[in-house]
C-alpha cells in the first residue's frame, strides 16, 4: 500500500474525530442554551395557561357585572322620583281611606332627609283610627304600590273607652326613598329622570 494513501486514511478520521470533537465543544454552549431555551417555554406555558385562566374569569365575571348593573338598573326605576315625594302622601291618605281607616289624627313630615350613598330617605309619621281589620286591609293596599316605600314602628294603641266607634289608634312610620347617584348617567333612560 502507498504510504501516501495509508497517512491519508488515518489522518482522515483522525481529522474528522478532531473536527466532531471541536464541534461538539464549541457546541456545548448551544446546549446549555437549549435547555435554557426549553426551561423559559415551561414557564411561558404556564403563564400562557395562567393568562388564559385569568381571561376566563374575567369573562365570567364582566357577564356577571353586566347582569348586576341590569338588575340595579331595574331597581332604580322602582325608587320614587323627587317629584313623586310628594304624591306618597297623597297616595297613603287615599289608602288610609279606601281601607276603611278613620280619620287621620296627625301627620309629621321629616324636614331633612337621611342620605345613603345611593337614596335619601324621607320620613312621615302617621296617627290613624280604625279596627284591626281595617288597618290590615291598608297594609296589604300598601304592599301593592309599585314604588319603593317601607311602613316600620308601627304602634297599636286600644281605645279603652266602652262606646269607641274605632278601637284601635294605629301610629305608624312611612319611608320613601329617592334615587340620589353622583353619576347622573346611571340613572336608566325612560325613568323619568
């Protein structure tokens, strides 16, 4: 055999082992990458999966404000409106007197009302004559109204007297509450306001 031809074939892959060994070091480097490479995709994976969590729930709960803000919105429709203040009197004494109540013995309007963050509440106190029954019948009157309003301290008091025509002298406490919002636009068009 040539001796040139036998240097030339152990000097081949002596040069390629060489070649695979250098670049098998030089890389090296490329592999530490890979495996940081691979560690950085677990975890964007996992903030990809935590953001997608996150976009559900906000979902469901941008669909859950909206279905609040709907009921709010009805509910505001229920309040009585400034200008109605003043027909709720009116509407209780014709009650009173549908219901078979006697005569109303006093009435006291509260000058200021009490303010809540959304409502003010206006009071009237009120003195009637009547019967049990009769006095049922106007709560139940009342109950009907379509309004926001609450009847609370009520007061029976019994007419001792033998021949009383009305045996009963009724108090009771009436609140109307008024829609009051900072932000004028939450009040619902067609509300009146």
């Amino acid at each position: 055999m040539d001796p040139q031809l036998s240097k030339q074939l152990i000097a081949g892959p002596l040069i390629g082992l060489l070649m695979a060994g250098g670049a098998w070091y030089s890389l090296g480097f490329k592999r530490e990458e890979l495996a940081e490479m691979k560690e950085i995709n677990i975890l964007l994976e996992a903030e990809v999966a935590k953001g997608r969590q996150l976009k559900a729930s906000y979902e469901v709960l941008k669909k859950e404000v909206e279905e609040q803000e709907e009921r709010i919105a009805e509910l505001v429709k229920l309040f009585p409106l400034e200008s109605e203040r003043a027909r709720v009197t009116q509407m209780v004494q014709r009650l009173a007197s549908n219901a078979g109540l006697g005569r109303m013995q006093d009435q006291r309007n509260s000058n200021t009302p009490t303010k809540k963050e959304y409502y003010s509440e206006w009071e009237t106190t009120y003195r009637y004559t009547g019967g049990f029954h009769e006095y049922g019948e106007f709560l139940s009157l009342v109950s009907g109204y379509e309004k926001i309003i609450n009847i609370s301290e009520i007061e029976m008091t019994r007419n001792t007297a033998r021949n009383a025509a009305m045996p009963v002298t009724i108090g009771f406490r009436l609140s109307v509450y008024v829609y009051e919002s900072s932000t004028p636009a939450r009040r619902p068009a067609g509300s009146g306001g």
